[in-house]
C-alpha cells in the first residue's frame, strides 16, 4: 500500500514539474516577442527624372518589292539567290536576247536612213533648209525668180516678146511651187525620222528589259523563276527588301497617344541580342486610333548598318517624353505590388510603417512615385518582403541611393 502511494506521487511531481518548465518557457517566450528584420534602407530623393514610355512593335523592311519582268522571254540566267546582297541596278535575271537585239538593230538602221536623208548629224538641230533636196529646189527658185525679173525688166523696155515673158513667170512659179513641195516633204520625213527615233527608243528599253534589275540596294528574300522558265511581261519574279534603314512600327496606348509626336527619339531591344539598344527616330504618327485596339500606330526609323536586325523581329521600345523638373525617386526594389496596389514601408525608429503610394514609371532601378511619400523620408529596401505593418526591424545599413540608367538615351537630333 505504501508503495502503491509512493508511486502515485512520484508521478504527480514530474507531471507538476513539466507543467511547470512548460509555464516558465511559455512566459519567456511571452517576453522575448519576434526578432526584429534586418533590412536596408534608402531616403526618397528628388531627383531629375527622364521619363519613358514603354511600348511594343514589329520591325517591317523599309521598301519591299516584288520585281516583275517588263518583256517576255525565256529566262537565261538567275545570278542571285535567296539571301543575296544586291546594289541598286544590279541584275536579278536575264532573259533570252535574240529577238530583241534584232528589233533593236532594224529600228536604229531605220532612224540612221532618213538621218542621212536630212542630213542630219548626230546633236544637231533640224533645219529644213539644210535639207539637200529642199536647198536645190531653193537655188532653182531663186535662179528661175532671178529670170523673171530681168525679163519684166526688159519687156517694159519692149526688148522682149510677151511670150518670152510668160515663159519666164511660168517658170518661177513652177520653181517656187517645187521649192514648197521640197520644203513639205522634207518636213515629213522629219516626222518620220521622230516617230523612228520614238520606236528606237523602244526597241533598246524591251533590249534592256530583258536583263531584271534591283529597283533599290537590298536583300532579295525570294526568287521565283529558275533558268529555262518562260515569263511574261508583269510576271513576278524576284523579292527584294531594303534592310537599311528599317521601319518599327509601333502600338501605343489610347492614354499615352498625346505624348508621342515626330522627332521623339526610341530606344528599341530584341530578344535576340540582350543588353544591345538600337536607337532610332518617330518618322510618322498615325492620325487615326486602330479600333480593334484603342491604340496608335506609330512608325519610327531605326538605322541598320550591320544589318544585325531583321524584317519581322519583335521588339521593345522605350520612347523619350518630356522631362519633369524634378521627382521623387526611391530604389525599384523598395516598391512591392500586390493586387494591382504599390506600397512601401517606411522606417520610423525600429518600427515599419505600411504605406500605399502611387508609383510611376521606373527606369532602371528607379521608380517614381506620384503621391504617398515625401522627400526625405526613410524607406525599407532589402529585407522588406518579410515586413508587417508595426513589426520591428534592425537596420543593416543604407541602400546604394538609384541612380540613372546606365545605358545613355541616344542623341539629340
């Protein structure tokens, strides 16, 4: 029995004693509370702040041909292929020559004879009188006029028979009639010799037509006749584009169309090589919103001499607004978003206070902020993630204060 009782109050001593070490550390945990979060801090600043607007487009090819033949013909040669460099005026294909060569060749020797009818030499200005049949009928003219008036002459002096005298004035007029005859036919031989210079000219343009050339320096994308093809005239047969400079076109939103205007200098990158910016210049603003998106349409000119970006290319762009005077900056990182709501927290003391702001647009690893905070304020930085409105921190040290971009905003035109 005595035992028994014993054993009964060895147990009720250690189940005392646990509920006793559980109540102190229960009570030191009460005492001690959360540890602090260590964080670092930064102070707003009013800062100078560049302003951006950051929109999305397509890079198009600032010409774009599809070449067509100007004659028909079999194709003879393809000296380009798809990806060929081409200059302005260099041959993309060639077409069989003999036919045209041969109306070439008969229309030059047509224009040559009645070159050579008129007298005419190569540069010199038509001049009928210069004609030889129209400068014999003249002399015969003026001879057989001569005739007349010596004859008049001598038949008031009654020398002269009045037939003699008729004979004469029949002649000069006869003279003067071939005289204008002369004149009439040399006038349309010259119309003959235009209208043969006219389909000369033709005949050498369908000569060098059958040679297709490049309308502008570019690439050709596609080439769509191959050797012994037959085409005719307004086949397509090359694609040439003009890769230097390009064109980005550029969709900006309803709210932000009025800050966008020609001369604005962009920045554009793609995917395709990360951390490279390619600067360029708004050529053209559309006057009229597209209405399946509310937005404009916005064209800028991107130059591309190492021809490192492509037609096709999806790309990012910042565009440059106008300045504000000065703006409050804090450090990108200190801004959490959560539910479409920006906060930060600001540092009074060893406490944390949550305060919702309206942020603007961040550059970098700047932010601005439209309204909640002031200048000079202190704000959590690193560490902020873990904070709770009132919760304790430790601060760990100062931020490096935001500073602008590093990569320059392209020159002023």
């Amino acid at each position: 029995m005595n035992r028994r009782i014993v054993g009964i109050l060895v147990v009720v001593s250690a189940a005392l004693a646990v509920f006793a070490c559980g109540q102190s550390s229960s009570g030191n945990a009460a005492a001690t509370g959360p540890a602090p979060v260590r964080v670092t801090v930064a102070t707003v600043q009013l800062q100078p702040f560049d302003r951006m607007l950051r929109i999305t487009g397509t890079l198009l090819a600032d010409e774009e041909a599809e070449v067509a033949a100007e004659v028909a013909g079999r194709v003879t040669a393809t000296p380009v292929e798809r990806g060929s460099r081409v200059a302005e005026g260099a041959p993309l294909i060639s077409l069989a020559q003999v036919e045209a060569q041969a109306g070439a060749s008969d229309a030059e020797s047509n224009v040559a004879q009645l070159e050579a009818r008129l007298a005419l030499q190569p540069g010199q200005t038509f001049d009928v009188e210069q004609v030889p049949e129209v400068a014999t009928a003249k002399a015969a003219r003026d001879m057989a006029e001569s005739d007349f008036n010596r004859i008049k002459s001598l038949l008031d002096q009654k020398v002269v028979s009045q037939a003699e005298f008729d004979q004469r004035r029949n002649q000069a007029e006869m003279a003067r009639n071939q005289y204008r005859t002369a004149r009439n036919a040399a006038q349309q031989q010259f119309r003959m010799y235009e209208g043969a210079r006219a389909r000369a000219a033709l005949a050498n343009k369908a000569l060098a037509d059958t040679v297709v050339r490049a309308p502008f320096a570019g690439l050709v994308v596609e080439r769509k006749v191959s050797v012994g093809d037959f085409v005719t005239r307004g086949t397509k047969v090359v694609t040439v584009v003009k890769v230097s400079p390009l064109r980005a076109e550029l969709t900006v939103p309803e709210q932000s169309a009025s800050l966008v205007a020609p001369g604005r200098l962009v920045r554009l990158q793609v995917d395709a090589f990360p951390g490279r910016y390619f600067d360029g210049q708004i050529r053209f603003v559309s006057p009229a919103y597209r209405a399946d998106q509310r937005a404009l349409t916005v064209e800028a000119i991107v130059p591309n001499k190492d021809n490192a970006l492509k037609p096709g290319m999806f790309v990012s762009a910042e565009v440059e607004l106008p300045s504000t005077a000065l703006a409050l900056v804090v450090p990108a990182g200190a801004v959490q978003t959560v539910a479409g709501l920006s906060h930060v927290f600001v540092i009074h003391g060893d406490k944390a206070e949550e305060r919702l702001i309206t942020p603007g647009v961040t550059i970098g690893a700047r932010t601005e902020v439209l309204k909640g905070l002031a200048a000079g304020e202190v704000i959590a930085v690193t560490g902020a993630s873990s904070l709770t409105d009132g919760g304790l921190v430790r601060v760990g040290g100062q931020a490096a204060a935001p500073a602008p971009p590093a990569v320059p905003l392209p020159a002023k035109q």
